[in-house]
C-alpha cells in the first residue's frame, strides 16, 4: 500500500480523502475533548443558573401574582367592610335622629299640656274672681234694692247675710 500523502490525489468513492477524513476526524474529537473538559462545564453551568434565575424569576412571579390576588381581596374584604360599617353608621345614626326627634315631640307635647294645664287654671282663678266680683256686685244691686223697696235700712252683716243666702239658693236653682 503505498504512502498517502496529503496532497495525494487518491480518493475513495464519492470523493472522500480518507486521510483528511482520519484528520477531521481527529481535529473533531480533541476539540470536542477539550470543549466537554472545560468550555462545556462552564457554558452548562452557566445555562444551569441561567435556568435556576429565570425558574426563579418565574416562581417568584407565580408568589407575587398570588399576593397581587391575596392583597386584592383583602382589599375587597376591607372595602366591603368599610361599607358595612359605613352603612352601619348611618342606620344609627338615622336611629339616633329618630329618638331624638321622638324625645323632642314629647316634651314638646309635655311642655305644651303644662301651658295648657296653667292657661286653664288661669281661666278657673279669673272665673272664680269674676264670680264673686259678680255675687258682690249683685249682692250690692240686691241690699240697695231691697232697702228701697222695704223703706228701711237693714244693717251691713244681716244684709250680706240674706243676700250670700239667696245667691246660693239661686245657684242651686241654676238661675
């Protein structure tokens, strides 16, 4: 067999130089050694956390999305209550408004049944006084007018005696 050479011209089917074939070859498998010894573990360890950074990237996304969604309805939940209790107020508030206008009816009606109660009294105290301004008056008109149909003068004491008799004879006749 003779020499090959590398500028030989000898080739095999298809046109394949078995020695640059066998050097590829070669050339192929101390780089691929040399790579997979050294630039292979740095670049896998590189993807490796490259990978690990955007899993976690990814995960702490997921976590932030699930505290986005715990905020929000705590939120809601504070809103909701917010509302409650807002209503709450007003309910009492409106009921508060209620009894105090009802307390101030009362002691309006109270106030206004004591006016009454004093204005009646009033009227019973100048109906009594009139009354006996009215029997003193008549009891008057009734001596002078007795004394000058009988002609004769009666003294004081019987005569407002005879005539506080006949006013009450008369009030029990209802004249």
């Amino acid at each position: 067999m003779p020499y090959l050479t590398l500028g030989a011209t000898s080739t095999l089917p298809l046109g394949i130089n078995p020695l640059l074939l066998l050097a590829q070859i070669i050339n192929f498998g101390i780089l691929f050694y040399v790579l997979q010894r050294f630039a292979f573990p740095a670049l896998f360890k590189t993807l490796d956390e490259r990978a690990a950074t955007i899993r976690k990237g990814v995960e702490d996304a997921a976590s932030a999305k699930l505290e986005l969604e715990r905020a929000e309805q705590q939120r809601e939940a504070i809103i909701n209550d917010a509302r409650q209790k807002g209503l709450q107020a007003i309910n009492e508030a409106s009921a508060a408004a209620d009894r105090v206008r009802a307390q101030m009816e009362a002691e309006a009606r109270v106030h206004a049944d004591e006016i009454i109660q004093q204005a009646q009294q009033r009227i019973h105290q100048e109906e009594a006084a009139t009354r006996l301004a009215l029997r003193q008056q008549v009891a008057d008109l009734a001596i002078n007018a007795a004394s000058t149909v009988v002609g004769e003068s009666l003294d004081g004491t019987r005569q407002r005696r005879i005539v506080e008799e006949f006013i009450v004879q008369a009030e029990k006749s209802g004249v």
